[in-house]
C-alpha cells in the first residue's frame, strides 16, 4: 500500500511546477517520495529497483540546487546502501553527506551521516572505528531531540558489538530497541530487531564455553534452551515480517533460521523453509543476502 501511494504522488508531481514548493515546506515532494520509495522497495524484496530510485532521488535533488532535499536524499540513499550491506558505497553516501550537513549547519542529518558513516566502516571490518563513529552520532542525534530511526541504529550497533564479541552488550541495545518499537510504533526494523536478537543469543551461548556433553552420539540435534530461545527469535521475525510483506527481511530471518536448523541436522526442513522464499525473488541476486541464501540452500542440498 505505501509503495501503490507514493508511485501516485509521483505521478502527481511535475518538477516545473512544485520545485518551488520547497522553499516552503523544506523538502522537495519528488525527492522525497523516490528516496522513501526506495525503502519501500527494498523492505518489499526489489532491491535493484530500490536502487534505481535512489539514484533517480540524488539526481533531481542535484538538479533541483535545494541543499536541504540533498541531504534528505543523501540520508536515505546511505541507509538503503545499508540494507544492501554494500559498506563501501555507504560509506561514500554518508561522507557526502556529512560535508554537505557541516557546510549548510544541518544538525540534524549531520548525526545522521556520522552514524550511517560508523554503520559502513564497521561493515567493512573497521569495527573498534565503526562503533565509536556510531556512539557519537547517537549523542548527537539525542541532542537534536529527534528519535526517528533510533531502532535501526540501535540494531546497527549491537551487529557492531557481535563482531567484535561482545554479545551481551548488543543484547542490551537489542532490549533497548525493541522496547522504543513498543513505545514508538516505528515497526519498519522489528522484523530485524529479534533475528539479531536470535544470533546474538547463540553467539553469547558458544562464547561461553558451554558445550553438549560428549556422550551424545549426536550432539548437533540436541536442542538446548539458547536455541530454543533463538529459534523462537527468528519465528518471531519471520512473522512480523511476513505480516510487513517485508520480503527482504523475510529473507534475512530465513537464513538465520535455516542456519540454525541445519547445525541442529534439519536440513529438509531447513531447506523446505529457505527455497520458496528465495525463490521468490526476481532481482538483485548479486546482493549478499541473496547470495548468502544460494549458498546456504547449496549446502543444505550437497
């Protein structure tokens, strides 16, 4: 439905027209509407599309000289750079939007910037870096009073700290997250929020040194409490996104799933709940999460 409403405002706007509509209201409509269909989009299992509006949006936002729909633009293309977990071009989006935020005084995407910044280089192995990028720019983003999107980086974070093997401290991001859903309704990352809670809980469980006892001829089928636990996580992202129609998370949770349910030996059932869901999809099979889920369905096959 979101994504049927902004195609018609698209259809609607005429850049001759409504560019001036910017100075008025802050932001242009056009922009805007293709930054925000690019989440859509991604969220809905598209990702080449998601990135085609992207570019359209950084493009008209270019032409149209309006620094503030740049920024706007700039913000939203780093985040879907995230979700396609493309950490380089990330990184690039959110530097260009720092120096346009510092250069115009823009606060508020400038915390912005700097916590997308710090989610890229973690991304791409800078994790000690990455997490002390993000931790500025979360105090950054408080001081502006705003708390949209706070999940998300909350979520970013805690991946961060499971990287780098501190499993209990992104679990307490991961309460903290969950509990400004509840209180906020901003519901577009939930999905995200309990399947890292379910891997952060298995990492936190095998750093603890806990092992099956060794007399068990089959010690990956024993079902212990952590996995129980982690397996209910990703039920439950399973089911919020299929309720979001969120494909892309869909995917994500499947994988960690089916993950799991292979080192525990279900590798039919495993396979039974990964192949529909990727084989759904149309588009962006270069993307990782794609990828990923090829080869975990390859390994479940062999």
């Amino acid at each position: 439905m979101a994504h049927r409403h902004l195609e018609q405002s698209l259809a609607l706007y005429d850049p001759a027209q409504h560019r001036s509509l910017a100075f008025l209201s802050g932001q242009d409509h056009g922009v805007a509407c293709l930054s925000d269909a690019s989440w859509v989009l991604w969220l809905l299992g598209y990702p080449d599309q998601a990135l085609h509006r992207s570019q359209e949006a950084l493009s008209l936002a270019q032409e149209l000289s309006h620094p503030f729909s740049s920024a706007f633009a700039l913000n939203c293309a780093a985040l879907l750079r995230l979700y396609r977990r493309e950490g380089q071009a990330a990184q690039a989006q959110a530097e260009t939007l720092i120096a346009l935020s510092v250069e115009q005084g823009f606060a508020y995407y400038c915390a912005h910037g700097t916590i997308l910044q710090g989610g890229a280089l973690a991304m791409q192995g800078q994790g000690e870096a990455g997490m002390a990028q993000m931790l500025q720019g979360l105090e950054a983003l408080q001081a502006t009073g705003a708390v949209l999107r706070r999940p998300y980086y909350l979520a970013v974070l805690a991946e961060v700290y499971g990287r780098l093997q501190q499993a209990r401290e992104g679990l307490t991001l991961l309460t903290a997250a969950l509990e400004a859903v509840h209180k906020s309704a901003e519901r577009i990352h939930e999905a995200e929020l309990y399947r890292l809670k379910g891997e952060l809980l298995l990492q936190q469980w095998q750093g603890s040194g806990s092992t099956v006892p060794v007399a068990n001829p089959q010690p990956l089928t024993l079902t212990l409490p952590v996995e129980v636990e982690a397996e209910a996580c990703f039920l439950q992202a399973l089911e919020v996104a299929r309720h979001q129609q969120a494909k892309s998370w869909e995917l994500r949770a499947a994988i960690s799933l089916g993950r799991l349910w292979r080192q525990q030996g279900k590798h039919q059932e495993a396979s039974e709940l990964l192949a529909p869901i990727y084989g759904w999809f149309t588009e962006g099979f270069d993307t990782a999460d794609l990828q990923e889920a090829k080869a975990l369905l390859e390994a479940l096959e062999s």
